[in-house]
C-alpha cells in the first residue's frame, strides 16, 4: 500500500465555526501568556505580527500566514500541493485515522501539515516549507517528509537556499515507523543540500518537539529560534520521571537552548524578516 496518493481535486476553504457569534466578539484577544493576561485589540495584535503589544508573547501563526509574513508582498508559488496521505496502517485510537485526516483538511483546508512556498525574499528567489500545527498538531508524517525531501531536490537543481520553519509535536504515531522513516529521509537530503553547499536556515517556532527536533530542525547551517518557543524532544515531565530530577527553570525554551550552544540565534518576530535577509546575504548571491 503507498504511503502517500497524488490527489488533484481542490479543497475547499476552511470551514467556519458552528457557533453563532456576536458582532462584537473576537475584536479583542486575550494575552496567552499566563503571566500577563493583556487585553489586546485583535487588528493591534494583527499590525504587530501577533506578538503581544505589553508583554511580547508570540502567538502561534498558521503555515500561510507564516509564508505570506516573509515572502516579499506576501506572494508565493505553492509546490508540490498534490500530494495527500493515505492510511497505510489502518490505525485506530479513539478515532479511526482516515477520519482525522478528513477533519484536520476540512479545518485547515490543506492535504497535509506542510507547505511549500516559492518566492522572494529581498528580491532573492528562495524556497520556504512552513509546517502548520492546526493539522494533527503539525506532526511529521510521509507526506511530510515526501514534501521537504522534494523541496530539497529542488533547491538542489535550481542551485536556491531553503528555510524550513517547524512549528511541530514530532513522528505521527498513527503513521508508525513510516513516520519515524522520514527523520532519515530528510537528514540525507539535508546531506546532499549541503554537499551541493546551498543554504539551509533552520527557524524553529513553538512547539518544536519530537522526531522533527531531532532531526531536520536542527540540522541548519542556521539554527534560529522565536523568543519563548517550546523546543525539545521528549516531554519536560516525561525527562523528570525518567532522571527523577527537577529540571532547570526554562528547561526546553529557546533561550536555555541558545544559552547552552543548541541554538544560533533567538530573534523576535518582528525583527525575523530582516534578520533572515542578512544571514541569506551573508551566504552570498544565488549561483
């Protein structure tokens, strides 16, 4: 049975929300930053790239959103959008598998937890995946791993740097060890990337965690994170019943991991765009 189908009907917009709302609700959102809590103007929030006005929480962008934020004028050419799972081990939880990949395309209105974006940033033709956490908490599965590995093949050929930004609770257990495959898959394409020594700059948002930490998303030629992203592979609690220790204050955030040498930079959204200009310019033009 193939892990993945190509699959070229369109699908239709994200559903809307049953509940009725008043005219009034949603214009405010409140800070999710426990420790803050503000009350802020959704289009304030929208205008500062939904990062907390007081605080400076970063808020969790969707996969378009996160393309259209560093695209030039926000515009991209999508790749690759035909490409859909299937339901190789006919797994069941709660809930059989084909049925939640059937919600998470009607919630998020794509085939899979990634997209891949072909653009400009400053003017310099790049490719972008942005993983999109609405869908089954962003994890990594084979149409996941089909995707990147092909991008990669991609800025191989036409000689273009890539980004990946992972925002992701890791493997996707329902996929089984075809998830945990995709690790490798990635990883050798990765090798080759750099064997043909094209840019990778890898952005690592909240969540990062599981099998895309310890994989692709640390294997940047640039590891930079956004402040206060969760990043790690297994779970805080999960480490202290296993060493049966408490760990650090801010165990796990991008700051512990930049303080510890995990990570090459934590930069604030708001700065990021910029920031990545002059990492690409740095690596020089596009050969």
């Amino acid at each position: 049975m193939a892990w993945f189908k190509r699959q070229t009907d369109k699908l239709g917009e994200v559903a809307p929300p049953e509940e009725r709302t008043v005219k009034t609700e949603g214009i405010f959102v409140k800070c999710e930053n426990e420790d803050c809590g503000a009350t802020i103007y959704r289009k304030d929030l929208k205008a500062n790239l939904h990062v907390c006005t007081t605080c400076g929480y970063h808020f969790r962008l969707s996969a378009r959103e996160r393309l259209q934020m560093l695209f030039d004028d926000g515009r991209y050419e999508e790749r690759d959008t035909d490409i859909a799972p299937t339901d190789p081990l006919e797994f069941v939880d709660k809930t059989p598998y084909h049925e939640r990949l059937r919600k998470a395309q009607r919630e998020t209105g794509l085939r899979d937890a990634l997209i891949t974006g072909e653009g400009a940033l400053d003017g310099r033709e790049i490719v972008i995946c942005a993983m999109e956490f609405k869908f089954i908490g962003g994890s990594m599965g084979s149409v996941v791993g089909e995707k990147i590995t092909l991008a990669i093949e991609y800025c191989i050929k036409q000689k273009l740097p890539l980004i990946i930004v992972s925002c992701s609770g890791g493997a996707r257990m329902q996929e089984g060890a075809i998830s945990l495959m995709q690790m490798a898959k990635i990883s050798a394409a990765l090798a080759r990337l750099d064997d043909a020594k094209l840019p990778y700059i890898s952005l690592l948002t909240n969540p990062t965690t599981g099998g895309v930490t310890a994989s692709y998303a640390m294997l940047g030629d640039f590891n930079v994170a956004e402040p206060g992203a969760i990043i790690g592979f297994a779970g805080a609690r999960v480490i202290e019943q296993t060493i049966r220790q408490k760990l650090p204050k801010g165990f796990q955030r991008s700051e512990f991991l930049l303080e510890h040498g995990m990570l090459d930079a934590v930069v604030d959204r708001r700065q990021l765009r910029d920031f990545l200009i002059n990492v690409l310019n740095f690596t020089g033009p596009n050969k």
